[in-house]
C-alpha cells in the first residue's frame, strides 16, 4: 500500500479509502467485519462513512456495524483513520437535519454512540447548507475539537465557491478549515476538474473522489452484459433507482464505453485496474474511495498500483473520455 498526506494536513493516510455505503445493504455484518479486516491486512487505514448509511431512516446501521466491529479489539480502532459525516435527515423534527450548530452538535453525539468511540478523525459535512453561514460551521467545529470528539474536519459535494468560501472564513478565525473533499471523479464524470480540484490545491484540500468506477459502468460493464452477468440487484427502492440511472447512463455512453474496454483489452488489463490506475495517477488526487461488497473485490482494486498508464495511453483516454478543461479557460476566451 501507498500513503500520502491528507491534503497540507500531517495525518497519514492510505491511497485507498474504503467506503462502507454497502455495508448493512448489499454487505452482510459478517462481511463487512472481513473486508475491514482485509483492509488492515493490506495497509488501508481510512474507513469513511456516514450517518446515513444503510439507508434505515435515522438508524445509522453502517455505523453502528463499524461500531461493533471496532469493539472488538485488537488494536483495530488504534489503526483506523475513522471519517464519517453528517447533513442528512436523521428524523422527522426540525433541527435533525443540516448544519446547524445544534444538529452538528447532536449528530456528532450519535454517531459517536453508534461507532463506539470517544473521537472522530475526520468529521465530514455531506453537502453544503445554504441556510447556514460558515461563521456558525466553524463555531461548532471549534467546540467539538476543543471537546476532542473530532480532530479533522472534511467536506463531500461541495462546490468550489464553496469550499473558497469555507477556507476564507476559517483563516479569519485562525480555523484549521477543511483538509479534505469527496466528490464524484472518474474517467465519465470529469466535472470536478473545471474548479473543485483547482480550489482544492490551491487551499491545501486534500481529494478523495467517490465512484471511481462509476457504478460499474467503468469495470468491464459491456463485457459483463455480453456475458450475462451483470447480477441482480437485492431489493429495494433505492438499488433499484440506481440501476435504472447506471441503464440510462450506460446507454448514452456505450460507445465510449466500448472503445475503452477496447483499448483496456490492448492493454492487457481489466477495465477496473485502468481506470482506478488513472485516479491515483491524477494531479490532486489523495486516495479514491472503494466500496467493495466483498472482500474478494477490495483485494482486486490494489490490482490498480500495478498498472503503469504512459503519456500516449494517458493521451487515448482522453480522446475517448474528454475532461472540461480549467476553468474559465473551458467557457471563455
């Protein structure tokens, strides 16, 4: 395993994250104990979460398997960089949603009860909130690390303006700010190159891009279909959509998608290995974010560290997979 640094921050992290969106859902409470157990057998130290997932209205079941997982010893929460986050609604009452002060404050309580600790390493705001000013943020993430129930705070979805906005504020206040952002990166989905991944080096953020494979479509998707074995998808309202959406997309991008496995068959590599080699190889990018279902799939992303793309392969996948370019450079003279 590869480790760097979270953005200008002096904590020391895997060059794979492993997400647990799965876990609860499609991941099984004893498989989810594996793969976290395969993820120190291979050098991974950040587990990401959040209080929403597993997807049980206000139950935070992914942290509460976490939680048991790292109650059981053996130095597992010593070797864990423990990342969750908090916006989501987590009730039906008012307050129990966004980042107010108070829910900042409630939220961070229950997720602490639910993973089984006494501090979080990197507590993470999933989305941006409008209603909320930085000056109120910042406050409650000053208390809480006065506390020491968290030690870093990170951003996920966050627009450039916003994370400008956010970075601004905190100097004013002589805040740390943000060491981190997630957003959706991949070979398909290259928005985040236009300005979050600018804003994010100029501030010292460090990038951790969800999705890497795109749900999939990025892993061979074509070849599975040919093959007939794209699975079936356990039941639920919320799997269910999202296959429709990995259809509709798919459908769109065939063409491109074709040429790249194409070209990963060139290659001698599977599609999957390609495109998580790319991320790690993109200026900017601290550590993608994996969320395997097995821990037969975590140990084929390290596959990824084996691949060497040179400049005329790294020129293909641009021709096949166009990025916006810089901003304003991309939409002005």
């Amino acid at each position: 395993m590869e480790f760097t640094n979270l953005g200008r921050s002096g904590l020391t992290v895997s060059r794979l994250v492993l997400g647990t969106d799965n876990f609860g859902t499609q991941t099984t409470e004893e498989d989810a104990f594996a793969i976290m157990d395969r993820a120190h057998e291979l050098g991974i130290n950040l587990i990401d979460t959040s209080d929403v997932y597993g997807w049980q209205f206000g139950e935070g079941l992914t942290e509460q398997i976490i939680g048991r997982w790292l109650a059981t010893g053996g130095g597992r929460r010593e070797r864990t960089v423990l990342a969750t986050k908090l916006y989501g609604r987590m009730s039906t009452w008012p307050n129990d949603a966004g980042l107010s002060a108070l829910h900042i404050r409630r939220a961070c309580e229950a997720s602490l009860r639910r993973l089984k600790t006494d501090h979080i390493d990197l507590y993470q705001m999933h989305h941006i909130d409008r209603s909320t000013p930085w000056e109120e943020i910042w406050e409650a993430m000053d208390v809480l690390k006065t506390q020491g129930k968290i030690v870093y705070v990170g951003s996920s979805n966050h627009p450039a303006w916003h994370i400008a906005g956010g970075q601004e504020r905190a100097a004013r206040r002589g805040h740390t700010g943000l060491v981190s952002e997630q957003t959706i990166y991949n070979l398909l989905e290259r928005t985040a190159e236009l300005e979050v991944l600018p804003a994010c080096a100029h501030y010292g953020v460090g990038f951790m891009p969800w999705s890497p494979l795109d749900a999939g479509l990025l892993g061979g998707i074509l070849r599975k279909e040919r093959e007939n074995a794209m699975g079936t998808p356990l039941p639920g309202a919320k799997v269910a959509t999202h296959r429709g959406k990995r259809l509709i997309k798919l459908d769109r991008h065939r063409a491109q998608i074709q040429e790249y496995e194409d070209l990963c068959d060139e290659l001698g590599h599977s599609p999957a290995d390609v495109a998580m080699s790319w991320l790690l190889s993109r200026p900017g990018v601290t550590a993608p974010i994996i969320g395997p279902r097995t821990p037969a799939q975590l140990d084929a992303a390290t596959r990824a560290f084996e691949v060497t793309l040179d400049g005329k392969t790294m020129e293909r996948l641009d021709a096949i997979f166009s990025g916006p370019g810089p901003a304003p450079e991309a939409y002005a003279w």
